[in-house]
C-alpha cells in the first residue's frame, strides 16, 4: 500500500512557488465561454505582477469578444514534463478584465508588457493602440502542482486562495 503525502505548504511558501512558476514561463491556455456557454481555449503569452497576469491582444479577437461578455476564465500554466515525476504547473481560477488604451489602469499594466516586448511586436498590431488591448487576468484560487513535493511529505497539488 502507498502512502499519498498530505502535508500542506505554508502558504507564504506556496506563494513564493507559484510567483517563480509565473516568473520563469510565459506561456499559458486561456480558457473563456463563447456566447453560446462554449469552452474556448487559447494559448496566450503573458506578463506577470504578482499573482496578475497581463497579455495582449487585438480587440476584436474571440477570446477578447468572450471575456467582454463573460469574464469568467481558467487558465493553465506548465513546465515542460521531463517525466512522470517531473509534473508542475498551476490551475488560475478567476476572472479577467480588458483594458483598453483610454481605459482606468491601461498604462499600469502596459508598463508590465511594455519593456519585455521585443521590436517585432513593436510593428505590429501593439504599434496601433486603437487595436492593441490588455487582457488582466486576476485569480481568486490557484491550484498549484508539483510532483517534487512528494519527496519531502507534501501533497503535490496545493491550492492558493486570493483575497
């Protein structure tokens, strides 16, 4: 019979796992409803700030249409698997909010994606703030996994509640 480890992590250091996590990838599935109550996924790359998330997008793309109507989202985030025991990522439960360059808090949150985005997306469609807009993504509960916990007693999936 095998034990399933159960112990919790403190949660300033679950904290501190999914700021890293958030910080060392970029990529995450943004998952938002159609009108029709539909399941749309979507990879997005994002910017962090603490447990916010930033990406960009044309206004009239789908997932910015679903999150106008529905801000209700789930994403996921992951590391590459190495193996089996490799596993790490998190679940982001929340909503999202778009933000439009006249919009209350646009420029704050362009400063997150402003300096990380490189000269070739500076031509494109983010060099036209009329169809540039921000998709803020702020989760109410994250849940965190990561098998390399097990080695030390703790549950591999953890869950992270924001206020």
């Amino acid at each position: 019979m095998t034990i399933k480890p159960t112990r919790v992590l403190e949660p300033d250091w679950l904290a501190e796992r999914v700021l890293n996590l958030f910080a060392t990838l970029n990529m995450c599935v943004l998952a938002t409803n159609d009108p029709d109550g539909a399941p749309h996924a979507t990879p997005v790359r994002y910017f962090s700030r603490e447990f916010t998330l930033v990406f960009t997008a044309l206004g009239s793309s789908p997932k910015i249409r679903n999150l106008r109507a529905d801000p209700r989202i789930s994403a996921g985030i992951f590391a590459p698997l190495a193996g089996p025991e490799s596993s790490r990522g998190a679940q982001l439960f929340g909503t999202a909010r778009v933000l439009a360059p006249a919009d209350p808090g646009f420029d704050e949150h362009w400063r997150v994606v402003s300096p990380r985005i490189d000269e070739a997306e500076r031509t494109g469609f983010l060099a036209d703030p009329s169809r540039c807009v921000l998709g803020v993504i702020s989760p109410a509960r994250i849940v965190y996994t990561d098998h390399w916990l097990k080695r030390d007693g703790y549950a591999p999936r953890q869950t992270l509640t924001l206020p």
